[in-house]
C-alpha cells in the first residue's frame, strides 16, 4: 500500500484523549520490546515516526499516528515489561484496556509475537483477552529474519499451535530490518479498512 502521509497525533494518556471522530483504527499489540514501532515505521516507510527504543518499556501511552488522513495507527504499551513497578504495569494494563474497550470492536489489532522466541505464555493471554472483545486479530511474527527459512514453517506451525489460532489464520512472518511480509500485512490491514 502506498502511503501519501503519515503523521503524529498524540500520546493518549487518557480515556478522553482518544480519537472520537470515526476513522478506522488499527491497533498494534504485543510484549515489550517485540518491535511494535519498528513494524510501524517499516509500513509506513518512515524512519523515526514512531519512536523505537532497545529499552524494553519506553512506550507508555498509546501513540496515536494519523494514516493518509483516512485511518489511525495506535502503538500501544508493551505487557511483560518485569523491571517496571506494578503500579506502574497497571497503569499501563488500563490505559491498554481503556484504550481496547474504547476502539473495538470496530478496531483491527495486529498482535506481534516474536518469531525467534515464539509465542509465551503472556501472548497467549493477550491473545485470548483480545478475542474476548471479539476482534479482528492478525498475528505477525516479528523477527523473522533471525529464523532460517528452512525453519519457518514449523516455528510459524508452533505460534499457530500455542495460540490455538483458528485454521487459516496463520501468522505473518515480518521483519522491520528486512521488509519481509510487509505486503501480506499490508493486505491484511486493507481488506479491514
């Protein structure tokens, strides 16, 4: 997908900060560190827009980003992040929470679950508190050109398997470094447009 524009909105730090005006939202979802914003400047083709960190836990509100004036990207908070004070974890888990039962279920969410590692236990509890909201899940695994491609298949079998994602809803290898399945993930997004 061609992008004309991609900007900044705002960091949501609240319930009444969130977009209120109709557009489409996509939702990016996943652990700390996983390469959430890295995906996002990958798709948009800018480097920097979504601001990326190798410090796991640097985002902390939802980074709201205006598509083509058309749709929103939301960046939302990584979970797992253990070095954060549980208050801390909490205000984030709310935030995400808000922020979920606010855009879904007319949201799409596009869970990252790193390829290299596979799916943990804490995806697979995302994974399920996002179908409860009945939303539209894709799963990307992110990382992928850490894996030989040889061995792709079976680790995108095993993330199907610990998911328990239905048949044919198969995980998206993706890399930000590489650029690979960004058009599968990009037709994806678009047919929920």
């Amino acid at each position: 997908m061609k992008i004309s524009s991609a900007e900044f909105v705002l960091s949501a730090h609240a319930e009444d900060q969130f977009p209120r005006d109709g557009r489409p939202q996509v939702a990016f979802v996943g652990r700390s560190n996983v390469g959430k914003s890295s995906l996002m400047n990958k798709l948009l083709n800018r480097k920097g827009l979504a601001r990326t960190s190798s410090t796991p836990g640097r985002t902390r509100s939802v980074n709201l980003f205006l598509i083509d004036g058309r749709f929103y990207f939301a960046d939302l908070p990584g979970y797992g992040f253990a070095k954060a004070g549980h208050d801390e974890r909490q205000r984030w888990a709310d935030l995400v929470e808000s922020y979920l039962a606010h855009a879904l279920p007319g949201a799409q969410v596009v869970l990252l679950v790193d390829a290299y590692v596979g799916a943990t236990p804490l995806d697979v509890q995302a994974y399920e508190y996002l179908m409860s909201f009945n939303a539209p899940v894709t799963v990307a695994a992110t990382k992928a050109d850490k894996i030989a491609r040889g061995k792709r298949a079976k680790a995108m079998t095993e993330i199907r398997r610990t998911l328990a994602l239905p048949e044919g809803a198969d995980p998206i290898p993706v890399s930000a470094k590489t650029g690979e399945g960004m058009g599968q993930l990009w037709k994806t997004i678009s047919a929920g447009l």
